[in-house]
C-alpha cells in the first residue's frame, strides 16, 4: 500500500468517526444546547459538495467518507432541529 494512500484512509477514518460521539451523547442525554444550527447547516452543506465532488471524479474514498460524514452530520443537524422544536411546544 502506498504511504500517501494509508494517510487519506487515515485521514478520512478519523474526521468520519469524530462525528459519531456527538450523535452517541444527542440519543443518550437529548441534550443539544450546546449545538449550533447554522454551523451545521453550513458543514452539512459542505459535507455534500464534497461528496457530490467524489462522485463526478468517482472517486470511492471520497464518496464513501463523505456519504457516511453526510449521515452523521446531518443526524445531529436533524435532532438538533427536532429536540429544539418539540422544547417550544
């Protein structure tokens, strides 16, 4: 394998999974005070023209650390709308 391959696998493991603790700690305490919207509105957004960019080149490392990013990030996006929401009701 080649050593600049092993540090984009890396790379993309790590910013991928970084997001997985704070979707862990939304379903287990509901807490998202501390979540801002428009941050991750704008990540979001981000996180999808990466992907759609990884698409147009095919490019499979890209597509797939992007795709699962997008679920994550978009899953604290969605709660965070949702717990903030049904709080107002």
């Amino acid at each position: 394998m080649d050593f600049i391959f092993i540090i984009g696998i890396s790379a993309a493991t790590l910013t991928t999974i970084a997001f997985v603790p704070q979707v862990l700690q939304i379903l287990r305490t509901g807490n998202v005070d501390g979540i801002s919207i428009y941050m991750y509105m704008i990540l979001v957004s981000g996180i999808a023209l990466w992907f759609t960019y990884g698409i147009v080149l095919k490019d499979i490392p890209i597509m797939l650390a992007n795709g699962i990013t997008l679920v994550l990030t978009t899953t604290v996006l969605g709660l965070t709308i949702y717990k903030r929401w049904n709080k107002r009701s």
